[in-house]
C-alpha cells in the first residue's frame, strides 16, 4: 500500500467516525421524541387511552421505536422510508 492509498483510508476513516456521530446525534433526538411521546400517554387519562387519540399515539411510539432499531441494525434506508411517513 502506497502513502496515497493510506491517505485515502484516513480519510474514509475521519468520514466514517463524522458519520457515526452524527447518527448518534439522530439517535438521540428520535429517543427524546418517543419519550415524550411515552410520557404524553402515561399522563393520558384512561377513559382516553382506548380512544383515536391513544392509539394514535401509541402508533407513533411503535413506529419510533422501529425507526431505532432500524438505526441500531444499520438499516438506514429502511428508518429513511419510515421517516419520511411523518
């Protein structure tokens, strides 16, 4: 392998380690959501949690919770699609 050659996979290295972290910081902000989506039904009162309303969102901490492990498996095309739902 040549100096060129060695520069290159450097490179692809930073750009991959750039990668990571930003779909960290993806991650994050798709857990937050679920989260608060979690706590919105906790405080739901009951009479409402069999209603439009609660399934609604209970889909939405379904699909969320996809979406992650969509992430985790490295699937990134298949959580874009599901993104791109919202």
């Amino acid at each position: 392998m040549n100096k060129n050659q060695r520069k290159v996979l450097n490179k692809c290295a930073e750009q991959l380690e750039q990668m990571e972290s930003k779909i960290s910081s993806i991650v994050e902000l798709i857990e937050g959501i679920r989260d608060d989506e979690e706590c919105k039904l906790d405080n739901l009162p009951e009479s409402l949690r069999d209603s439009s309303k609660g399934e609604e969102i209970e889909e939405c901490i379904e699909q969320l919770d996809e979406i992650l492990s969509l992430l985790e498996d490295r699937e990134y095309e298949n959580a874009i699609n599901l993104l791109s739902e919202f």
